[in-house]
C-alpha cells in the first residue's frame, strides 16, 4: 500500500492523463507518460489514448509505484510530480488565448487599447468608416 502522498500523487495522475487522453493535449503529454511508465514501470503499462477513465489511470500509476523500491519511488514520484507540472500547465484544458488567475487579476489598457479578460466576438478599434455615396 501506498503511502497517502503517493497514492495523491498517483490519483492526481490518473486525472490529468484521463483529461488529456483522447483529446489534442495527449500527443505532447502522452510522449513524457510514455517515458515515464518505460522507466520506471519497465514499459509493463504503456500508456493508452484511449483508457480514458481516471480510475484506469490511476491504477496503473499506483502499480507503477509500488513495484519500485523505496528509494526509486521516491526519484519516479518526483519526476512524475515534474511531468504533471509541466503538463498541467501546457495543457491546460480550454480554449486558446485564455486567462485563468488563481487570486486578483487587473486587466487595464491605455492609448485607445482593448484589454478584457475574455472576448467573445469581434473587437474593433476605431471609428467605421462611411459607407460610399450612391452612384446613379
């Protein structure tokens, strides 16, 4: 059994690979859990796009971990804890051109600039320029 950081650290896993699995964040996340599971796993749990459920996951990080001994259980938990920073934050889930703030965000512009935290639709700076005269 796994002690309770571990088994976060494993759960915490199997979340963010069920999130990206399947979806356009798994090639560039999905080539680092493949070298992960080569390393320290022996390659015995290959990471699959398709196991989308976190359980799964989950699972085979935890059998990952445990078949390791103590001292390379904690070197493979930090480098996945490494992987999963790395991935979270270059995959994060949503659209592009997003802004996510974990405390106060100021969003201001000056000079006859945009600023906004979201837009949804066009953005135009400026005043339209007339439609032409009517020619007849």
């Amino acid at each position: 059994m796994l002690p309770r950081a571990l088994a976060q650290l494993a759960a915490d896993a199997g979340t963010a690979m069920a999130d990206a699995a399947g979806t356009g964040r798994w090639e560039p996340f999905g080539r680092r859990v493949a070298a992960w599971f080569a390393r320290w796993a022996g390659g015995d749990a290959p990471p699959d796009a398709g196991a989308t459920r976190a359980e799964a996951w989950t699972a085979r990080v935890a059998a990952a971990l445990e078949g390791l001994a103590e001292d390379e259980r904690e070197r493979a938990a930090a480098e996945l804890a490494a992987l999963l920073a790395a991935g979270t934050a270059e995959s994060a889930p949503g659209p592009r051109h997003t802004v996510a703030a974990a405390g106060d965000m100021r969003v201001s512009a000056r000079g006859g600039g945009v600023a906004a935290g979201v837009v949804q639709g066009d953005v135009t700076l400026g005043h339209p320029r007339m439609p032409a005269p009517p020619q007849g």
